[in-house]
C-alpha cells in the first residue's frame, strides 16, 4: 500500500514522508520534488489573483468615480497588503513581476469590463499602473 499511497491517500503520503525526512530514512523524492515546484507554483499563482483583484479594483476606481465605495476601498487596501505580504515573504517571485502584473492585468480588465459594463477596450491595453502606484497605502484610491 505505501508504494501507491501517493496516489491513494495524499494525506497519509505526506504525513508518511515528513516522518521520514526527520527520521532520515529514504523518502519518496520524486513526488516530493514535484510537490514542492507545485507550491511555488501555487504562491506565484496567488500572487497573480491577487494583483487581479487589486487592479480591477483600481481600475472600476479610476473609471466610475461616482460609483466609489468603501468596499472598493477596503478591497484596494486588503489587497495591497496581501500581494505586499507575498512579496516580502517570496522575494524570489520580483523577478517575474513583470509577467505577472501583464497577465494579471488582463484577467482585471475582464473583471472590470463585467463589472462596471465598459467594454474592455476602453480600458487601457497595458497597465496604467507601476508597482509602486499599485501599491502604495494612500494613491488617488484614497484620496479621490
């Protein structure tokens, strides 16, 4: 059972190889490499949902300023913080901040487009926003 158990149980698979990493026994390196580009996959993949949200949010911000809301506000904030967050506990993901904010971009536009009824197109094609607009604690989000 433990030969498959990978397949079968992940759970237990991985509670199995913990185990045996303290232990120092053999392990099951192969899987665990592959969980392990699996994560850093994943924290790269949050980073860019998050920016997502963030940027549509500055995006229906800077479009539809008589339809500001609190809530907008606190989602620019809340988000801020989280991709802030990421960032300083993953320094490594900077390197592909460029790529992530492009596509990022193009799922806020998406969004934005649904949410406020502007046809994509009207929005800017590239991000109007550099890292430090996106991220700073008091932008025109803010103080508009």
């Amino acid at each position: 059972m433990k030969d498959n158990l990978y397949d079968t149980d992940f759970h237990a698979w991985a509670l199995l190889q913990a185990r045996r990493v303290r232990a120092g026994e053999a392990i099951d390196g192969q899987h665990i490499a592959e969980e392990l580009e699996d994560l850093g996959k994943n924290t790269q993949q949050q980073l860019e949902n998050r920016m997502a949200v963030l940027l549509a949010h500055l995006l229906k911000w800077e479009f539809q300023p008589d339809k500001r809301s609190r809530s907008w506000e606190g989602t620019i904030k809340e988000q801020r913080r989280r991709v802030e967050k990421l960032l300083r506990k993953n320094p490594s993901l900077k390197s592909e901040l460029a790529e992530t904010i492009a596509d990022a971009y193009a799922i806020a536009v998406t969004f934005a487009s649904v949410e406020t009824g502007i046809v994509e197109e009207d929005f800017p094609a590239e991000c109007p926003y550099t890292l430090q607009q996106m991220l700073e604690l008091e932008t025109h989000a803010e103080k508009g």
